[in-house]
C-alpha cells in the first residue's frame, strides 16, 4: 500500500487552507500521495502515513478546531510523523516572530505526549475589515493595519524538508 500524508488544516477566513494546499501541492511534486481536508471532516487517521497539521495562533492560543483534532487523534498521532504548520506572524516584526514562537511552546506543553518531527512558524494573513464575533468588537484589532506574509517559496521548503525527514518513516 502507497504511503498516503493527510493535510489537514483548522481556518476561519480561508487563508489557512491556502497555506495547506501550498503544503500539499509541495509534497505531491516531491511524488508523495496526499490528501487534504479540513480538521473537522476529519474522521479516522487509519490510512495515513503521516500527518501535517496546519493551525493558526488565534489570541495566542492554536486555532480551537485543531486543539480538539489533537485531543481526538491522540493515540493515532504517536504512531506517526507529524509535521505543524502554524500561521502566526502577520507584520515583519520580529517580535511578533519570537512571540509565536513562544506562543507556539505553550500550546504544545499542553499536548506533552505530541513530538512533531517538524515544526514551522510561518507567516500569516490578517484583514481588520474580515473580523469575525467576537473579535470584531476588539478595538486594536480593529486598528491594526492590514497584513500578509505568507512567504510562498519558503513554505514550500519546509513542505520539502518535513518530506525528506518524514520519508523512511513513511515505508515502514
């Protein structure tokens, strides 16, 4: 049986779903099978190999959907690579970098039984104008400038580097 990587992803306005095809489609062109779907739909780990998880940091905590798919999968997750890609950062600010990462440690100690073989921060995307209840009725929020840095190439990369590090994993 072809080993099969299942993307799946927690997202509110969508843009975290765009960084999980640009995850998937990596991974396909390093002649890998995939398979992507939201974190929701997701109902048995079974037929996969490996996991890559895609969940954005939402009020320093990891998006909720994905908290609930860790706790779900718990025992299906230890026997498995698992890679994290989680959007944080939404300005070139270096603190808000160091920040998700920080962020990031808090939530994972959470899961202590969880040991990723990779772990990305990457850029995120952030529109005032799309906020949602309750967040909306944040006046910062509201006036933080718009934002996007999603570096494409470089999830791209790190797509590949889980890839090589997960692949005798995948064949066992």
């Amino acid at each position: 049986m072809e080993p099969i990587i299942l993307v799946t992803y927690a997202t509110r306005m969508g843009s975290t779903e765009e960084l999980a095809q640009a995850v998937a489609d990596a991974l396909r062109e390093d002649n890998l099978a995939v398979e992507v779907q939201p974190v929701k739909d997701v109902r048995s780990l079974e037929r996969y190999s490996a996991v890559v998880l895609a969940a954005p940091l939402y009020m320093f905590r990891l998006h909720k959907d994905a908290r609930d798919f860790l706790s779900k999968f718990r025992s299906a997750l230890i026997k498995v690579p698992v890679a994290l890609f989680v959007p944080g950062p939404v300005h070139e600010d270096e603190k808000e970098w160091t920040g998700a990462r920080e962020q990031l440690d808090k939530e994972l100690a959470k899961f202590p039984w969880l040991a990723p073989f990779a772990q990305y921060i990457v850029g995120g995307k952030f529109d005032p104008a799309k906020l949602g209840f309750p967040f909306n009725l944040i006046p910062p929020l509201k006036k933080m400038p718009a934002g996007d840095v999603r570096d494409w190439a470089e999830i791209r990369a790190q797509a590949r580097d889980f890839a090589s590090i997960a692949r005798p994993a995948l064949h066992r």
